[in-house]
C-alpha cells in the first residue's frame, strides 16, 4: 500500500502543500492523502528539540471529513503545520477553518532506540519546559530527515492509526 509512496514527499514545502487538503472533498482521495503523509513523516522527517532528535513511529489521523464510528475531530483554525494541543496530545494541523479541519496525533516516537508511547508522553516529552520570556532554541520543530532504514507503514483499517512496522 505504502510502497508507491517512497519519496513522494521530499521537501518541508512539499510536506506543508499535503498538510492543505482544500479541494478534496471524498472521504478515499483523503484518506490517500493520508498515507503519502504517512509514508513521508515516518521516513522522512525528525522532530528536532535542541540537538535531539526524535523519529515518529506511531501517527493517528483525524480530519472531520472522514470521521466514522463516532469518532470526533476536534474542531480548530490553523494553518498547514502547526502544532496543537488538546488533552489528549498534541498534533501537526491540516489547514483548518469552521468548515474543514483536522490534524495528525504524534501517538510515538522513538529515539536511540528509546519508545515514548502514547500521545500524552510524546507531548510531555517534546513540550516540558520552556523560557517564559523569549523564544525558546529548543522548542520542537519537523526538519527533513532521511532515515537509512525505511519502514513500511501499517495501516489500521479505516486508514486512521498508522503505525510503523
């Protein structure tokens, strides 16, 4: 499933353009999109927090054109990759209005062979303190990080929860 996707998404603008899924109005040509983000994030990228560097393993999508079985996505206003806090975690936006709107739970992550497992430790983990009075050197971003060993994405069915196998 994810094998067509190998890079696909190469650049952070790239990545930022995927994020925007304006126009697409089917439930499966999102979902699509879904999985070349998949695909890119898990491969692709790091998040960065100083000089750390931690790869995502375990993603959950949510976008309120696609919800099924009760599932709620929080509603929002956001631009294409921003982070976001709930309860529940924290996630990478889609671009997000009143009509539209939806983001990616970072579920885990791993570094040096270290798992952070479950939403709520990834954000404590990548968000714990910062200076209150300037812009923190250390507050986490996405960077392109071309991971030597690739990993084929495992979809649950619908394709909401990715996790890397």
């Amino acid at each position: 499933m994810f094998e067509k996707f190998v890079n696909m998404i190469t650049t952070k603008e790239e990545l930022l353009s995927k994020l925007n899924l304006e126009g697409l109005t089917k439930r499966e040509d999102i979902e699509k999109e879904f999985s070349k983000i998949a695909y890119s994030l898990i491969n692709h990228f790091a998040i960065l927090k100083g000089n750390e560097e931690y790869r995502i393993v375990e993603l959950e999508f949510y976008h309120n054109q696609t919800d099924v079985g009760g599932l709620v996505t929080i509603k929002r206003t956001a631009k294409s990759g921003q982070w976001f806090f709930h309860s529940y975690g924290v996630e990478l936006t889609f671009a997000s209005n009143a009509d539209l709107y939806g983001g990616i739970l970072i579920r885990a992550i791993n570094k040096d062979g270290i798992f952070f497992n479950g939403p709520g430790r990834v954000a404590d983990k990548l968000f714990d303190v910062f200076d209150a009075f300037s812009t923190p050197e250390n507050f986490p971003k996405l960077i392109m990080r071309d991971w030597e060993n690739k990993i084929s994405p495992n979809a649950q069915v619908p394709i909401r929860r990715i996790i890397a196998a």
